[in-house]
C-alpha cells in the first residue's frame, strides 16, 4: 500500500542529488504484516527529511517536509474517512 502511494508521490519529485544525512532520531515498529518499520529524521545542514524503511528488504521512502505534509493529510483522510482524497483533481 505504502509503495504504491510513494509511487504516486515521487512522480513530482525525483532526486538525484546525493547529499549525507546524519539520523537525528528513530522510531520503529512492527506493522500488522510483522515486518518492523523504522521511521527516521535525517539531517545535513538546514536540510531535513523524513525517512521509512524497511531494514530487512533495504527499502527507503525519502520526504521533505513538503511530502511529509502531504503524506500526514493522506494519512488524516485515512484515519478519519477510510478513504484517500483524489490527488488528481485540481
């Protein structure tokens, strides 16, 4: 579920920039399928990101705080309706 909504996601941005981010702070836990998710805020300089992962498979989900945003009222549609909004209506 996850991967396809970051697909949708990061058709806006792609990033080939290769910048080091030091973890600032972690979070896991372990979702409803028993993998163990990591939440991470790395920074570098004035730069902050929002990181999920996914140890065990070295997957990464990688978010400015613009797709943070986005993401957290993704997520509050989902808590309180069940439902996305449609991201392609304007």
């Amino acid at each position: 579920m996850l991967k396809r909504l970051f697909k949708k996601l990061s058709l806006s941005k792609k990033s080939t920039n290769k910048k080091i981010y030091k973890t600032a702070a972690e979070v896991s836990f372990v979702d409803l399928a028993g993998k163990e998710v990591f939440l991470e805020i790395r920074v570098n300089g004035n730069s902050t990101i929002l990181v999920i992962k996914d140890k065990k498979e070295e997957t990464e989900f990688m978010l400015d705080s613009e797709l943070a945003t986005l993401l957290g009222v993704l997520l509050q549609s989902y808590i309180s309706h069940e439902v996305f909004p449609d991201l392609d209506q304007e």
